[in-house]
C-alpha cells in the first residue's frame, strides 16, 4: 500500500472543493467527514511520546456524481509518509500468501509470463514481483520508496532489480510485457493523471498487460465499514469507476473482478492503440446511479454502525474486561479514532513481527506480539479483518 507523487498531485492536494480527480467533469459532493484523524497508520512509532504526538488530517469524502469516483477533498499528499517506516505487508498472514501465490499463477499462466519483463508500482516490501520473478522466471523491476531488499529471498534476488523512489514518466522507458499495481492507486489524490501517466510510459508497447488492484469501494459504502475509512486512502472505486477512468486514459479494458472475501478490486487492461475504439462497459461494470445510492446508504447507517460498535466496548468496559484489537494496521488505527475508544482499549497485537513493540498512533498502545496474550488473558479480542 505504498504511495505515489506527481506534480499535479502535490497541486491537488488540501484541496476543500475540487473537480474530480477521476473524470474532471463535475465537483465532489461531500457526503462523510472526520476531523483529527491520524495522517499514517502505517508508521513504525518508537515511543509513546511520539505517537500521541502524531500528525492529523480531516477525512471529507465526496462524491462524484458524474462517474461515481469517491475522494477525500480534504487529503494533503504533504501530511503523509512513505518511507522505510512505513509497515504495510501482509505477508505475515498464510491465508493471505496462499491468496496471493494463487493470483500470481494464474496471471502467469493466462498472459504466459515466462521469462518476460515485469514490472510493479508501489510492490512495497516486494513480495509480490518476487512471487512473479520466481514462478515465472521474469526479470523483474520493483518500484517503491518503501522497499526493503534485504526481506527478498530466492532467484528474485537477483532476478529483480528493486527501486527505492516513487513511480513517474522517467520509468516509462522500461520494456514491460506485464505491469502491476497493488493496493496503491487508492493512495493517489490525482487518480486520472496517474494512470494516464503509467499509459504514456507504455507508449506503443500496446500489447503490455496492465494489472491494478486497489480496495473495492461498493462493500465499503454498502456495509458501513467505517474501518476501512483512513487517511491514506484517499481514492475510492467500484468497479464502474474504476473501468470508466482506465478507459479515459487510453486503455482498453478486457476484464474486472471482486476477490479476496469481496474485499479487492482488479482490472485486466491494454494501452489502446491510437485511433481505437473504446472498449465497451463490462457487465460487472455498476452505474454512477448505484453508487450514489451506496453513498446515501452509508451516509444513513454510519450512526447506527459506530453506534452498535460503542455499545461493544462500552459493555466490556463497565464490565471490567480487557479488550485487545487483532490486527494493527490501519483498519484498528480507523477503529480506535473513530470510534473514539483509545482509553478503553488497552492493547493492540499483530502477527507481523516487524510492528511488535511499536505504538498505534495517536491512541499510543503497544502493538504487543501474540505470545503476550497468554499472560494478557483477554476477556474480549475483536479481530479487525478475519480474512487474513
């Protein structure tokens, strides 16, 4: 989940009202917004000191209600960090590495990636380039300002070569037969100019595979998950926007999925060739009229979810039970601010070892290591995303 810069995104970000970043057609509609919330949930915090002291930033969300694209109007690129302090892998969770290794065999196998050259934007701490070098025997160029090298094992040691720097036309220069892109487009104010870039690089290289994923915007809307609501993430797709934008930027879109639990969004894309038509919508493909509908439906449930959720600890609280978070990233960071509960939540673990003995911003609990638990004897222990 590592972040991107443009020239354009630093123009674009703290904006209060803007166009939309996705269409440039019509201005966002703000339907949802938080103030003080933590700018990163997903720095390594050494002490208790600097946590409580953590940066803030407000949450405006808004809608588009030409295409449907949901943005933060109120996300300043300035107030975020990616850096080699930025923990986001999830490569600590099996159920998660079997999803993955999965994905990677099959794009292989569909697009006979096989001693081809790949590359991804945002690959953080490389898992997943590793995944397409070693299965495939693909040389591979990995692109993140948070990457760290010596975390990469196998023939990808060698077989990719790792990029500490954010993505921009300067790398399109790169021959790619397959290009990914996980979990980082919703961290990029300027959504359209971003992928429009990523097209100019590929120039005429029109029969290059384009793979992004990012966070499925219509569960989000549609179950109330406030917890998936942060910061970082500033852009928010169904997969009607997110079709409608890759084809505005000159890609011809061959297929959209939903997967992992629902909770991802992927699209399969080709830099069309000049003069082309325009790819016809798929049948996956939601109606702006649907999203904004989803938009009306979390705008009325958000009271009653925060409010069942503070029912939950205030319960176990009054009762004298010991509440631990599993998970401490961002989804337990939205949790905790949102629902304002810091105080009456004491511990926070993870099964990433590298976050062990950190602290959650703002609230400042330590993320403890499971094992801990054994002597934490917790009475309550709510799991902030069961899938991994």
């Amino acid at each position: 989940m590592s972040g991107l810069e443009t020239k354009t995104q630093a123009r674009a970000s703290g904006a209060t009202a803007c166009l939309c970043p996705a269409c440039g057609e019509a201005p966002m509609r703000v339907f949802h917004e938080a103030t003080g919330v933590p700018t990163n949930s997903c720095i390594l915090l050494s002490s208790e000191e600097e946590a409580r002291a953590y940066p803030q930033g407000d949450i405006r969300l808004g809608v588009c209600e030409a295409c449907g694209f949901v943005f933060n109007t109120a996300f300043d690129i300035a107030k975020t960090e990616y850096s080699g302090r930025y923990e986001e892998t999830q490569a600590y969770s099996g159920t998660f590495n079997k999803f993955h290794t999965a994905l990677a065999e099959r794009l292989i196998a569909k697009h006979q990636l096989y001693e081809k050259d790949v590359l991804e934007i945002g690959c953080g701490k490389g898992e997943f380039i590793a995944l397409l070098a070693d299965l495939g025997s693909n040389r591979g160029v990995g692109i993140d300002p948070g990457v760290d090298v010596s975390r990469i094992e196998g023939k990808a040691a060698s077989n990719v070569k790792f990029i500490a720097d954010f993505y921009n036309e300067s790398y399109g220069d790169h021959k790619v037969d397959f290009l990914a892109c996980k979990m980082t487009l919703e961290h990029i104010p300027a959504a359209l100019e971003f992928v429009s870039v990523v097209r100019r690089g590929l120039g005429n290289q029109t029969d290059a595979i384009v793979f992004f994923q990012v966070p499925e915007a219509g569960r989000i809307l549609g179950e109330c998950a406030f917890e998936d609501v942060y910061y970082e993430h500033c852009a928010y797709f169904t997969p009607g926007s997110l079709a409608r934008m890759f084809r505005r930027a000159g890609f011809a879109v061959d297929e959209v999925t939903i997967e992992y639990g629902a909770q991802y969004l992927t699209i399969e894309a080709r830099p069309l060739a000049e003069g082309a038509d325009p790819t016809p919508p798929l049948a996956i493909e939601d109606s702006v009229g649907e999203t904004l509908k989803l938009v009306d439906a979390f705008t009325a449930q958000f009271a009653r979810t925060l409010a069942k959720w503070k029912q939950v600890v205030d319960d176990a609280t009054r009762q004298g039970q010991t509440i631990v978070l599993w998970g401490s990233g961002s989804k337990a960071v939205s949790f905790l601010t949102t629902l304002n509960v810091g105080d009456d939540v004491k511990y926070v673990t993870d099964i990433n070892p590298h976050r062990h003995n950190h602290f959650m911003p703002i609230t400042a609990q330590r993320i403890v290591p499971p094992v801990e638990l054994k002597a934490i004897k917790p009475d309550l222990v709510i799991c902030l995303n069961r899938i991994y």
